[in-house]
C-alpha cells in the first residue's frame, strides 16, 4: 500500500499550508493554486486529511471560499478550528474569518 507522504502532490501542499503566518488563513482554492494545482482544492481536503502522524501542519489555517469554516457548524472540528483561529487573533463570526485575514499569496513566493 502507497505512504501517502511518499506522494510530491500531497507533500507540496502540506509544505504550502505549513507556510502559512499564525493570525492569517488561507482558502483551500488558494492552497491548490500555491501548490501548483488550481482547480484542485478538494485535494487539500484530502492531503489535510491524510496528514502523517508527527507532521504538525496548522491545518486550523485554512478554510472554505470566502473564509468560511468548512466543517459542519457545532461539531466538534468546527468548534476546534474556530477555537485556534481565535487563540491567534483572527476575527471568526458565524462560521466565517473576517476576509482582512485571508492573504492575496503566500509567504515565500
């Protein structure tokens, strides 16, 4: 069975988001573009998903289109990020980060 970390699409889009400043989000549109793969975004779903153990990407950094959390209002993960986020200051009212956080690119580019 293949190791998910042995996969350079996956790998390139865990060393996007771990490019991510702490109090600033990103889409994960915007991750898929940075990563090389516009249109991909439900790649970054599953990369975030199948994150290897001991890897500690800030995963709480990025959110649907439009700043908005992706997970389900009330659950526990949505609870979590909206939890983080705040920790670093960003504004998150109603499931959604006040758009001043979501950057127009990435560090290092």
């Amino acid at each position: 069975m293949p190791r998910h970390e042995d996969n350079p699409a996956l790998q390139t889009i865990w060393d996007v988001v771990a490019r991510i400043p702490r109090g600033r989000v990103s889409t994960y549109g915007e991750v898929a573009r940075e990563a090389g793969l516009p249109g991909r975004a439900r790649q970054v779903g599953y990369a975030l998903k199948h994150v290897p153990k001991g890897l500690d990407l800030p995963w709480h950094r990025v959110v649907g289109a439009g700043g908005k959390i992706a997970f389900p209002p009330g659950t526990k993960p949505h609870r979590e990020q909206a939890r983080r986020l705040r920790a670093e200051g960003v504004t998150v009212e109603n499931g959604r980060v006040a758009r001043s956080f979501l950057p127009e690119s990435l560090p290092g580019d």
